[in-house]
C-alpha cells in the first residue's frame, strides 16, 4: 500500500482536484484505491458526489479522542465507484484541532486509524487531500504518508511559503527516521505564456527536480467536471484534464516499479503507537507555527546564507542564518509583528538585496535594502 498525501498550505493550488482525479484515474487502471478527505471543507467529499451535510459519520469520527463519537476508519469508508472508496469530511473535522491539542499521540492518530482499519480488500493506494494549512490535520495526513505530492500552481506567488511545507516534512523525517518522498506537481499550467515556462523552470529548480514530468494544464472541464460531483474521466474522458490526469495516474504508478517505493512506513508507526507517550512526539512549540514570514534565497554555490535586517538589529550570523534545505535552497522562517522591515542577505560574507523582490527602499545614507511590510 502507497500511502500518498497531497498538501501545499497555499489556497486553491489544486489539491483537491489532483486528490479526487489521482484517485479516480488509479482506480480506472485497476488499482484499489481509499481517498481520504482530510479537508473540513469537505471539497474532496463534495468532489464525488457525496453530500457532506448528511453523514452520520465522518474523518472525525476516526480521528477523535472522544470515545462516544469514535469510529474506525474502515466504518466511515463510502463506496464511490469501481475500486474507488471515500473516507468523508466535513465542517465537523474542524474541532479536531481544538479537542486533541495537547493529548499525546495527536500527530498521528490518521497512522494508527490507516493501521488499524479492518477490511477484507487490500488498498493499493491511499491518497489523503488535505487541507490548506500546516496544522494538526495536515500534519497527521504527512505523517501517515510515505509520499507527498504538493500541487504548485503557476501563478504569482505560487511558490510563497513553500519552505514552510519543506520544513514541516523535515520535521517529521527527523522524528520518524525516514524520509516522505516530495514530489512537486505542476498545475493550472497554460502552455501559451512565457509566465507559465518560467514559474515552471522555478519550480523544477526549488524542487531540485523532483517534479512530476506530467504537467497539468489549466482546463475548464476540471472546473465544470468537479461543479457536477465528477472526476474529470467521468464527466469528459477525452479532454485535456482527463488526459493529464490519467498519463499523472501512469507515472504514479511507474515511480512506484522503477523506485521501490517505502511501504513499511504505516507499521513502524503503528508499532510507534503502541506507545503513545514515545519519546519521538514533538514537543508543543516544535509543532508549525501557525504565523510566520518566509525567505528564500538560491544559489548553487554559496556556502552560508544569512539574513539580517531590523528585525535583529542587523546582525545576520546569530539570529539570521538561513538552513540549506535543498541543494541551491535556503530558507528561513522568522515570525514578526505588523510592520515594514528592511533587510538584505549576506551570502559569504558578501550583502546583497534580495533578487526576487521587487521592493527596495534606500537608508538614511543611501544604502539600497530590500523592503518587505507586513500587514
Ligand atoms: N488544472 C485546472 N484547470 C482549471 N481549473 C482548475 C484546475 N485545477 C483546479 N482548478 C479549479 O481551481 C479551483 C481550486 O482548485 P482545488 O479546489 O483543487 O484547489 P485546492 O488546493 O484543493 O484548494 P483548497 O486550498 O481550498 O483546498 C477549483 O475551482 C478547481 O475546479
Ligand atoms: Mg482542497
């Protein structure tokens, strides 16, 4: 079973589209497939025709420490279609948050809910659709996978906050001792505009090319497919959404056969929560953070990146240093209050503005800086 979690905390990028066509493109090319809305909008749900308002039971039931509301995975899971199966959502995922902070083994109730479920059918795949952001929910949705798809649109600002997603898997490799495979997806791409080639070449290079060689292009049949409660292959099986789907569902599975995929995950975490008080939990202010401005600078060649502006008068090698999270990649999330900050980077020890922002402002004694408000 590939365990497989498709999240980007920025809005509207297509992960519910990428989850319930991914799924539905599988399950036409035989494979057993449980799509597992880990959404309280209840998009994914809503994405198969399932009417969210009126289940009995739901994500949270399986997720809840409340033993009156508890339900297993397996008593939850709707048949959609021929080897197509849903675990629903709705609104009412949204009090999980609340209802388990601080309970032990919170991170990973949906591992030990896939570890425990109770079926006479083997899934091939699990794909979870979650939320956009990095709390709880998406948290347990990466730590029950051992893939992660992160839909990027190209858009403005599509890769903005992305290291925060790259982050947040670090976190969970250190404290499982394995690593989720990130592969990034392309969509809403149009290839008639110069602005799409280029946030693709961007990013193919922020992902050190772990990008899926499949591009899903901007096509209004996905729109309309997803309005009726359809996966595109049912509402339009020869548009162009159908077709980028279906060759995304072919490359999945070709990954798993040319790179052995890891599939032990889903027991070591379920024998890790035998003990629910293991010492691997994250301490609380481990956990994402839920406000926070992010930067990123690339180059290949540097060998230390810092940041230094008004928010640490300045000084860049103690508070500033940025983490080299992917070759040519580094990043750093520092959290401030509302305000205009100036800032530059110090990259070997030589300062430079920030070449991806427009925004400069000049000093007092005509120094350019890089300029960032927040609102
Ligand atoms: N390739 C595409 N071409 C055209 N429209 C698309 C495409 N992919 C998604 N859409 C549309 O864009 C909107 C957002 O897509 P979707 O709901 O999949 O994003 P999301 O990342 O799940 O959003 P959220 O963050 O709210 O969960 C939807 O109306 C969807 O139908
Ligand atoms: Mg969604």
């Amino acid at each position: 079973m590939r365990v497989i979690a498709i999240a980007n905390q920025k809005g509207g990028c297509g992960k519910t589209t990428t989850a319930v066509n991914l799924s539905a493109c599988l399950a036409q090319l035989k494979k057993n497939v449980l799509l597992i809305d880990l959404d309280p909008q209840g998009h994914a749900t809503v994405g198969v025709n399932v009417k969210h308002q009126e289940l009995s039971k739901t994500m949270y039931n399986v997720l809840t420490s409340k033993a009156e509301n508890k339900a297993r995975l397996d008593e939850v899971i709707i048949p959609i279609s021929d080897n197509l199966d849903l675990a629903p959502a709705n609104i009412m995922l949204s009090a999980i948050e609340q209802e388990l902070s601080g309970k032990p083994g919170r991170e990973a109730k949906l591992t030990q809910a896939i570890s425990l479920m109770v079926t006479n059918k083997t899934y091939n795949y699990v794909i979870i659709d979650c939320s956009p952001s990095l709390g709880l929910l998406t948290f347990n949705g990466l730590r029950a996978s051992s893939e992660l798809i992160a839909p990027v649109e190209t858009g403005f600002y599509s890769l903005h906050g992305i290291s925060r997603l790259l982050e947040t898997v670090n976190l969970i490799d250190k404290q499982l001792n394995y690593k989720i495979q990130v592969k990034a997806l392309v969509t809403m791409f149009d290839r008639r505009t110069k602005f799409s080639h280029e946030v693709k070449e961007e990013i193919c290079k922020y992902f050190g090319g772990k990008v899926y060689k499949t591009l899903i292009h901007n096509n209004v049949k996905l729109k309309e497919a997803s309005s009726y409660g359809m996966p595109v292959i049912a509402y339009n099986k020869r548009c162009r959404g159908a077709e980028d789907y279906t060759m995304l569902a072919k490359e999945v599975v070709a990954q798993a056969k040319a790179k052995k995929i890891i599939t032990k995950d889903v027991q070591a975490n379920a024998a890790e929560q035998q003990t629910e008080n293991a010492p691997v939990q994250p301490k609380e202010q481990e956990m994402p953070v839920k406000k926070g401005a992010v930067f990123t600078f690339h180059d290949a060649d540097a060998q230390k990146v810092e940041i230094a502006g008004d928010f640490n008068s300045w000084v860049g090698s103690t508070e500033g240093q940025m983490e080299n999270i992917e070759k040519g990649v580094w990043a750093r999330v520092l959290h401030l209050e509302p305000g205009k900050y100036h800032y530059k980077f110090v990259v070997d020890g030589k300062w430079i503005i920030d070449p991806k922002n427009p925004k400069v402002e000049r000093d007092f004694s005509g120094n350019v800086n890089s300029l960032l408000e927040i609102k």
